[in-house]
C-alpha cells in the first residue's frame, strides 16, 4: 500500500530550554482515534496539553483547520472534535484530483489550536484515510527493572523503563520532579536527587501516526 503525505507549511509547537518540563505550556500530544481511517469511518481527536497552572490534561481545541484538500470534515460535537473520512467513492475522487495512485492512502494534515494558562497553543496532526490503523497500546513502566505501583517511587540514580520497549516505537518522557538524562529514549534517569514529589508522562508514537501515553505521580527520594 502506498501512502502519500500531503505537505503545506503548517508551524508546530517551538521546544522550550528544557523540553520535558511540564510547568510549561506545550501541546504534549495529538492522538486521532483511529490514526488511520477505512472509507465512512468516524475518528475522535484528543489533545493532550500542560502548563505551569494545571498540568497534563485532555484540552478541548478551538480550532482544527484541514488545509487540504477538500471533502475532508472535521467538526465540533458534544463528544469533542471528530474527523469524517470521505466514503470510498468520495475518496478515490480525492485520490484523482490530486494525481494520486488509486490504492494510495491519503495523509492529511491538520492544523489545531487549543488555549492554555499562558495563551494559544498551535499543532499540527497527520491523519491517514484509506486503510485502518490502531493506536499503540498505553505503555507500562518499570522501576530499576521492576513494575511500578500505583506511582514511581525512585531514587536520584534510578532507571525508569517503558516495559518491553519496540525499537520501531518513538518515546518523550516529561516531569515535574527535577532534570531527566534520555528523555527521547525508552528509558530515563532522573538528575535531581531533592527533586521530591509531581508526576512523570511518557508520549509513545508509532510510524503511522498513531499516538498513547501514560502519566504516573512520581516521587524521587535523594
């Protein structure tokens, strides 16, 4: 199956100093449930923002703008915002306007707004239609190689895992307890031994757009 992206200038989120603080405002995450949708399938869109007042949460966009091409529709509802993916006739007339193969998935990118404490924040979001995807699966951590409970208890040297990690897997880790050493891999160290207590997110994407997290209270002892 060929897939083609579709490319127009949309501007992310810029990283602040430390990027995995989470005292700052920044879109964290974009996930569309499914990340892929077959013909008259029906996505949810969830972001996941936090800033310096209320920390990680599911924030409500103020707007999502599809750029291009036409016959894609994104609305607002009393559930959230939601993606309609184009029936199959629909789509391959998308798939012909723009010159594409007619087995090609369409990947169309999605510019979203979403408010925090300190102003709007924008994202961009890929979406594919034709073929159906799946989400990640929420990741489970390990501590010094062991499961976690119902919180991460470290300390200053420990290790911090996602559990069977999947080299074809990305992973960004964010916290508010201290400094972390390899918060783009599938493991971190914390690097602040008074760091004391606040909480610990990991962001797992996949190569198809597909998006999970896990967020944990976390306290790291000296």
């Amino acid at each position: 199956m060929k897939r083609i992206v579709l490319v127009f200038g949309l501007v992310g989120c810029a990283d602040v100093p430390q990027p995995f603080e989470l005292e700052h405002a920044r879109v964290m995450a974009v996930r569309t449930e499914p990340p892929a949708l077959a013909p008259d399938a029906v996505g949810r869109i969830d972001v996941l923002v936090t800033d310096a007042e209320r920390g990680p949460r599911l924030a409500e966009p103020s707007a999502i703008v599809v750029t291009a091409p036409a016959g894609i529709e994104v609305t607002q509802t009393a559930a959230g915002w939601e993606v309609q993916s184009p029936s199959a006739d629909e789509l391959a007339g998308v798939r012909a306007s723009l010159g594409f193969p007619a087995d090609a998935d369409v990947i169309v990118p999605l510019a979203i707004t979403v408010e925090s404490s300190e102003g709007a924040l924008a994202a961009q979001k890929t979406i594919a239609f034709g073929t159906a995807a799946a989400n990640p699966s929420a990741p489970t951590l390990l501590v010094d190689g062991a499961p976690m409970g119902d919180r991460v208890e470290a300390r200053a040297d420990s290790s911090v895992a996602v559990a069977a990690p999947v080299a074809e897997l990305s992973y960004r880790w964010f916290s508010s307890v201290g400094d972390l050493i390899g918060y783009t891999t599938s493991a971190v160290r914390f690097d602040d031994p008074s760091a004391g207590e606040g909480l610990l997110g990991v962001v797992v994407r996949d190569q198809a757009g597909g998006v999970a997290w896990m967020i944990t209270p976390a306290e790291v002892a000296p």
